[in-house]
C-alpha cells in the first residue's frame, strides 16, 4: 500500500511544539517572537500566502506584524524598511515575500536581512552553513527543512545508497534541498529546464523531489517503483473552461503516480503546510536565540 504522507497532520504537530516553546519563552523572559511579514505589490497569490503567515504566527502566539507596500514602492523604501526591522528588537523573524514586483531586486533586499532574523534561510550566511553541514546554527530554508522530515520519515536519518534527484534550481527550494540530502548522505542529482531526458533520470531515483511549476508535469512512467515523491508544486488549474471553477494541482500526476510510489505527498496538504509551519519554528528558535 502506498502511503501518502499527510502533511498537515505533520504540521500541526510541529505547531504545537512552536505554541508551546513561544509560551515558555513569554512566561519566562515576557518577551513574544515576534515575526514581520512583507509584501510589495497586489498579486492574489502572494497575498493569500502572506496571509497565512500573518494569522499563523498569530495563533501560535507571537508578536505578528505585516507590512504591505504597494506595487511602486522604490528598492530604497524597501532597504529601509528591512534596516528599521533589523534594529527592531521586538522583531526576531524578517520575511520579504517573492517575487517581488520586477522593477525591485530581490537580491540586495534578502542579502540585507540580518543573518539571524532571516527566518526564510535565503541570505548568504544561512544558506552557506547549511551547505557547508552546519544546519544546527543558522536558520534552514523552511520548504526544504519541511520536505525533509517527510523524507526521513520514510527512510530514517541515514539516506546513504539512496539515489536522489530534486527537479529545480531555486535558491528558495531547490539548492537548499539538494543541501540537504547530501548532508544525509544521499547521491544527489539536480535537474533544470535543459536536462536531458528528464524521465530516465527521474526512473534512477529513490527519492525524486519536484518544484518545477509544472501542473501535472511527472507522470507514472517516470517513477521508480517504490520510490518517494515529494511534490513541491502549487498549480491552480481551470477544471472547466471558462467555469471559473479551479483546483490546485502538483507537479507530479498524483492519481497515476500513487500506483508506482511508495511514498507521495498530495496537494494540497502535502509540503504546503509544512513551509509555515517550519517558517514558525524558525521564528521562535530565531526569537529564543535573542532572548535565551
Ligand atoms: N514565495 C513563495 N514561497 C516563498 C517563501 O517560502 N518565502 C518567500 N520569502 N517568498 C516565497
């Protein structure tokens, strides 16, 4: 039988660890984490996930501030404002949503972000340790660190002999969780748009992780048999045309797919919910650092 990992049950379980370690911080040192969430522009999409974000770090209790600028504000207001949040003491997790709007760079703003309250993983000092095997003193990029407690739970801390591709070449998803699996011994491979024959790839892989954007693109063909999938992608899809109607879609064919895997994460409810979750322990771990 094939087991499909369900990914909010996972979350909530660590959400209840994050509520329980930003209680304790509270009641002994009076101090809340405090996590600014950042948003430049009016795309629905990152509305709706900054959304979350904002009422998540609510109910986990934590000092829950977000920032919403509009589509024209300038690279300088932006630097300034990620400058004032870095000198916040109230604030221990900085997050700038992306992308950002085009006339914006997203590089100097993330690179900005002090090392300890980029709880996205994304600046240089964090994604370096985490490339170099320290994932125990940074902050490590939350889809990834997701992603990977679905994939030790299928196949235990030691990943050695396991052959592993990641699909994408992110900075946000794709290196770090390359990063990753090496640090837990498994051979990896990253594949990109200009792969060459991408299915027979896919077919060496024990553990085949997707974040392309792709709706549907890895079919059951692709897979080896007994394999984890883990499907990082969000597609929304139009069921019927011109209906209006919609449904969210991964990257991999789930229905196909869940005949040949062993283990496969759906969406929704499979990675999704682990990013904010992993985004809040990295919040309270950032907020515990500052006042611990
Ligand atoms: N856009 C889509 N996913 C993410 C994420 O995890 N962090 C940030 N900052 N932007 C995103």
């Amino acid at each position: 039988m094939t087991v499909i990992i369900d990914g909010k049950q996972t979350a909530a379980s660590v959400l209840d660890a994050v509520k329980e370690t930003a209680a304790k911080l509270e009641s002994e040192t009076g101090k809340k984490a405090g996590l600014a969430v950042v948003i430049v522009g009016d795309d629905p999409a990152s509305h709706s996930y900054v959304g979350a974000k904002s009422r998540m770090a609510k109910e986990c209790g934590f000092n829950s501030i977000q920032h919403t600028l509009t589509a024209d504000t300038t690279q300088d207001e932006l630097a300034d404002l990620v400058l004032r949040l870095n000198d916040d003491p109230d604030v221990h997790g900085i997050l700038v949503q992306l992308p950002l709007p085009t006339h914006l760079s997203p590089d100097p703003v993330i690179q900005s972000i002090r090392p300890e309250k980029d709880v996205d993983g994304l600046n240089a000092t964090n994604a370096g340790k985490v490339s170099i095997g320290d994932t125990k003193t940074g902050l490590v990029s939350c889809t990834p660190a997701g992603a990977m407690i679905f994939v030790r739970r299928a196949h235990g801390q030691d990943l050695s002999g396991l052959n592993a591709l990641v699909i994408g070449r992110s900075n946000l998803f794709g290196k770090p969780m390359a990063q990753l699996l090496l640090n837990a011994n498994a051979t990896v491979m990253i594949a990109h748009s200009t792969t060459k024959d991408l299915p027979a790839l896919c077919r060496t892989a024990d553990i085949l992780v997707v974040a392309v954007g792709q709706p549907e693109m890895v079919k059951a063909g692709w897979i080896k048999p007994g394999a984890t999938v883990i499907d990082v992608g969000i597609n929304r899809i139009e069921t019927l045309e011109r209906s209006g109607k919609s449904r969210l879609v991964g990257d991999v064919a789930f229905k196909e797919c869940l005949e040949v895997a062993d283990v496969i994460t759906p969406v929704p409810g499979g990675v999704g919910p682990m990013t904010i979750a992993m985004l809040m322990a990295n919040t309270v771990t950032a907020a515990i650092r500052a006042n611990g």
